[in-house]
C-alpha cells in the first residue's frame, strides 16, 4: 500500500507498506548484488547506517548459488538474515550488459553465464520463477534494456515486446503467488517504462503498462550513456504518464545530484553501486561534494571524513587511518568507506523527506547542490 | 605488573597489568599488522570477539605510513582508536623474513624496502625509537631470527650479538622514556630468548637475559621450519630458566594444539596470523576441529560454523551464507570467518584460564586435544 503524505510540487513524500514492513519514501535502496552489499557490509550492520531497503540482482543468484538453493534455505531473507523489504531486479539488464552472446526471441533471451559460459534461457516466466524463489518483497518485471544508442524502429519493437513480456510476468506472478509452497506469497509486481530517450515511445508505453494496475512503476533504460539533461527530460515528459498514487522507481540512479534532481520530478526510488564502488576507491560524499581519500593531503588529517557524520567510519576513526589503510589496500578501509558512503546517501534521503514534509524542497534542493561544489571550487 | 593467580603443573594463571589496562593471562594476542586485523576488522570489533591485546608490525608501520607520522597523530592507539594494550614487534622477524638484500653487522641490519625497494638500516636504537614513536605497551628487543636450519656457530653469534643488542634496546628505551615528548613514557620491553634448537645456547642465552631485569620475555625463532616436538622439546628445556615471575611469550604460536601444548609448558602470550589468514581462505575452527567451507557439503547447511558460538558470525549466518560469500569472492565473506576464527582463540584462552583456575588444566588439554580431531577422523 502506497499512501502519499505530503507533495511539495512535484515531489513526493510517501510511506510504502510491505509484508515486510513500510518504507519511507523517497528512499535509497542499498545494493547488495549476490546478497551482499560489496565492502564486507553485513546485514547487520544495515541498521547502523540506515537501510530501508536492500537490493539484490536475480541473474547473478540464479547463476550463484542458485535461485533454487536459496528456496531450499528459506529464501532470500532467511539466507542473508534480513527482515526488511528486498528488491529483486528481474535480471534483465545483466543478461543485457552482462552476459554474453545473447540472443532475444518473444519467447525470451537465451544467453551465456558469465561464470562459466553455460547456456542459459531467461523469459518473463523464468525470470518472475526465479523471483519467486527468492522470495523478494518487490519483484521487477522481465524487460529489454535496449543500447542508449538505439534506433528508433528497434526500440519501438523492443518497448512493443517488454510490454508483452510485462503482461506475461503479471500472469505467472499470479500464479506463483497462489502456489502452497512459495517463499513470500505477498511479492508485490513493478512494471518498467522502456523507450529509450524517444518521450513519445516512453509516454505510450507509459500509458498503456499504467493500466496494468500493478503494485509500482519503474523508469528503466536511462543512466546508460544519455546526458542527464537528457535523463532530466524524460522525467519532465513521462512520469507524469506513470499513475501518481503508485512509487515510481528510477533504476540505477544515480549521483546525489541526480537524486535530488529526480525527486523533484516525481521519484521515490532510486538504487546505483556508486556509494559502495566509489567506497570501495576511496572516493566519499560529504555535503561539500566528493573527496578522494588517496590524495596526499589526507596523510596527516585527523578529522573525519565528514565532521559531524553519525557513520561507523566518522565516528571512530580519521581521514589518516582510512587513507592509510587503502593505501596498504587492507579490506578495512573499503568497509569503512562504502559504509560511509551508504551512511550519506541514506541519510541524504532523510533529509530530503524533512524538506518535502516541510514545504522547503526547492529551496532546500538548490541549496544541497550549491554546497556539493564546494571541494570542486577549491 | 604481572601476578601469578595460580599454577596447575607448569601453566600459569596470571594478569599482566599496563598502562592501558590489565590482561589476564594466558592471553593470544590479535595480530593487525599494518595497524588493522587483516579481513576488514576494526578495533570497534574487538570487543565482541574478546580481543585483549592487539599487535602490530613494526617494520611494516615504519615503511607505510611511517612512525613519525603515526607519533605526529598521536600514536598508535590514538591511530587506530584502540585503548587497550598493544604489541610490537621489533622488525626483527620480518627484516629477515620480508625484506630484500639485507647485511648484517655490529650496529644494526641494512635491507631494502618490501614496497619500493628503498635502502633502509635498523639497529636495536633504530628499533627503539620506531616503537616509541609507535606509542606500543609492550615494545620487543630487536634481535636476530636466525633461519631454521643454521649451523651451531652461525647460531652461537647470532646470539652473542643479539644479546649485545638487547642491552643497547634495554639503554635506549630508557633514553626514550624519559623524553618531554614520549607518546607512551610507560613504553615496556620484552627480551626475547633465541639459539634455534641448540638447547645449551639458548638456557645460557636465558640466563643472561633474565639478568637484565625486563618486563617480560619470550621465546623467538620457533615455528619458523622445525617439528612441533622440537618446538615443545625446546619449551621443556628452556622455559624454567626464564623468570617465572615475568610473563612468557612464544612468538608467531601457533595452531590451538601448539597453545594447548605450550601454556602446559609455562608460556602465557601467544601471537599467530593462523585465524587471520586461514579465515581469509574459508578455513574456520570449531571445537571439533577445523573445517573448510568451500567444501560442497555446506552448501545447503543452515547451520552455523560452530553450534553455539557466540559470534558475529556463528550468532547470525548459515555455513550454506558464508559458503556462497567464500565461493562469490565477497569480502564479507572474509570478514565473517575472521571474526568467527578470532572469537575461537580468544575464547579458547578463556577456557584455558578457566581450567588453569580450577586445577583440571592436564585433563582440559586431553579433552580438547581429542575433541579437536572429530572431523579429521570422519
């Protein structure tokens, strides 16, 4: 259930609830691939820096351990010790950017595992099966990510055949839903919009998944290689096609700025690795923009990486220490930095809820974005 | 200050009180070589898993990121946030271990860098200084780790010189403390008796040693190559010629029989990279042995490393997660089973404590010694 709390022009303050509890909205989902957030970031320590919602990826659990494996053990919840909402993507961008000599038929996609070059078969049933296994919170329709540079006639039969894959999804999600034995029979169905940088194409599909009544709405195929001018324009032309008392998730996006910039047209899900790959280089967000923990100036800093920050990082150990640690490559300082990273990014999150609620997303926006350039400007 | 609770046999029961707190003994000390636990484990871990004492590499924090940086941050404790006590080693070990091209005279060793290949020489000053600078607890003499298989005389002026510079380290260390500007003015020295597996050299070795009045001493050169039954034959010799009223430590020691073994033999500190490092490859200890969880038959097994264990691990993830962690590359993973093998040894300490205490020590070593070999025997 979805229920809009505040909106402050075009942003939106919403509580989402879930069979395995509500979430607040807009909200950041942590990624955590193969059921782990990269960075030796346990589920345990999720509470600590304010994770709503973990993400995880459906090709790479079916490839590893396997899908049914995971079923075996309870699902994807029991297996990674995690009680809150789990997003499963449908594994559709992976097996299009991922693995290797695919080849895509109405039926589905018939591919090769990165892992082992092993033959693999995903359709929209396979894919909403393997969903059910892991018996996510919110599985993501089986959809084309079609290349950024696409042209128009291939994305107008490849958005024409997503929608048919979606209708294909809502049917076997049905039906899985119904079985005795399935892990989560709550597992609730979003719907991407496909149609490359095409806002016509978009805005038709839009419409037409819209009346799929389905439990959320995802913006898909943007962040992958289009300007964010470009990105920006599609949001101003398609979400409001998408039903406005639904979450509208925004896949694989993005930097902080983005984030804000999103929000304020509509989003209230969003998902990206850069907190935790960034983390993982030693590059991390402050308030005052990003900073690269490797440069020199670092080497005597006892400050924390952000004074005033509540994460497991600031509050215990200095610039110096974390530097020095990712400069004798030790595990250590990856942890501290992607949990720094997740800290800020969710935490971001937090604060663009207060300013919705209060009226003040504008101002707070322009205000956020300002101060990010700080450490560009010196 | 060290104070013998209670002796059962030759082991000993004992605290060892410091600046930065009191130890109970028999202790096994946690090795973060480079200033961190090698697995992504921060000194905000050590409690849970009931670390003691902390050590770390001089050498190694010498070359990267130097000591004077570390004493211009305060020193190690204040670097690493962690106010209970730490070790350091002398740089001993790894400049014959680690270290490039080195030539040893009169004054000291002459060796390159491991990271960039840089000229650098240690003596026992040289030694000194880095540890103070450091800030440890417990500094240790700069000495020669002879190899395994030297020959009598090599062994014998290894010694004589070795000797000769622990009483510069004993001289210099005084200096130290009694600077203004000291990080630790408390700074304490271990000697360390050595002489391979030459028993004549090494008793007459710890009969000079004990002379010099230290605040502890330990056993070196072990482990390094020669049988277990040749480490405890030279226990069995040499231990009763060191103070009994001063805390013993065998150095680099070792698999939780040698420790069983060797607090039956009188020593009470302990340091190994084992639990580390064999965390690191999916090797975890139990107290039915040690087991390998890349093996298949874990890959469905809900239950944890080791039935109730206390930690982080064990209290929240299957085998069948840390499994798929391990096989996946995922740092955590790692992480998980460092931690795991970590709180094993420590509590094994407390174990060992507890039997010394009770006077039931030789039939806790019997149990535990049989206990431990369960799996091998399955």
């Amino acid at each position: 259930m979805y229920k809009i709390l505040k909106t402050d022009g075009r942003a939106k303050r919403a509580e989402f609830t879930t069979v395995h509890g509500t979430v607040q909205t807009p909200v950041f989902m942590n990624v955590g691939t193969v059921a782990a957030i990269k960075g030796a970031v346990a589920t345990t320590d999720l509470q600590q820096i304010g994770t709503q919602i973990e993400l995880s990826n459906t090709y790479h659990l079916h490839v590893r351990p396997g899908d049914k494996i995971i079923k075996q053990l309870g699902g994807l919840h029991k297996f990674m010790n995690w009680d809150k909402p789990i997003l499963t993507d449908s594994g559709g961008f992976q097996v299009f950017s991922l693995a290797g000599l695919r080849k895509i038929k109405e039926e589905g996609v018939t591919f090769q595992s990165h892992i082992d070059g092993h033959k693999i078969f995903m359709g929209p049933e396979e894919s909403m099966q393997i969903q059910s296994n892991l018996g996510s919170t919110i599985a993501m329709a089986f959809d084309e990510c079609a290349p950024a540079k696409a042209d128009r006639k291939y994305i107008q039969n490849s958005v024409d055949r997503t929608y048919r894959w979606l209708e294909r999804c809502k049917k076997e999600m049905a039906r899985l839903n119904s079985l005795p034995d399935t892990v989560n029979p709550d597992q609730m169905l979003f719907g991407i919009d496909q149609g490359g940088v095409f806002n016509d194409i978009r805005i038709d599909h839009a419409k037409r998944i819209s009346e799929l009544d389905l439990d959320g709405y995802a913006v898909g195929g943007l962040a992958v290689g289009e300007t964010h001018e470009e990105m920006y324009d599609v949001l101003d032309n398609v979400v409001p096609y998408l039903p406005q008392d639904k979450p509208t998730y925004l896949m694989g996006v993005g930097t902080p700025a983005n984030i804000l910039e999103s929000v304020d047209r509509g989003i209230d899900f969003f998902d990206c690795v850069y907190p935790s790959r960034n983390g993982r280089h030693g590059h991390v967000y402050t308030k005052f923009g990003k900073i690269n923990l490797f440069n020199a100036k670092y080497e005597t800093d006892t400050a924390p990486i952000e004074e005033g920050c509540g994460c497991p990082c600031c509050q215990n150990y200095s610039r110096a220490y974390v530097r020095h640690l990712l400069k004798a490559k030790e595990m250590l300082g990856m942890r501290l930095c992607v949990l720094h990273n997740l800290y800020y990014y969710n935490h971001l999150m937090t604060d663009i809820r207060a300013a919705i609620e209060e009226g003040r997303y504008a101002g707070f926006k322009e205000e956020a974005l300002y101060q990010m350039k700080t450490y560009d400007k010196q």
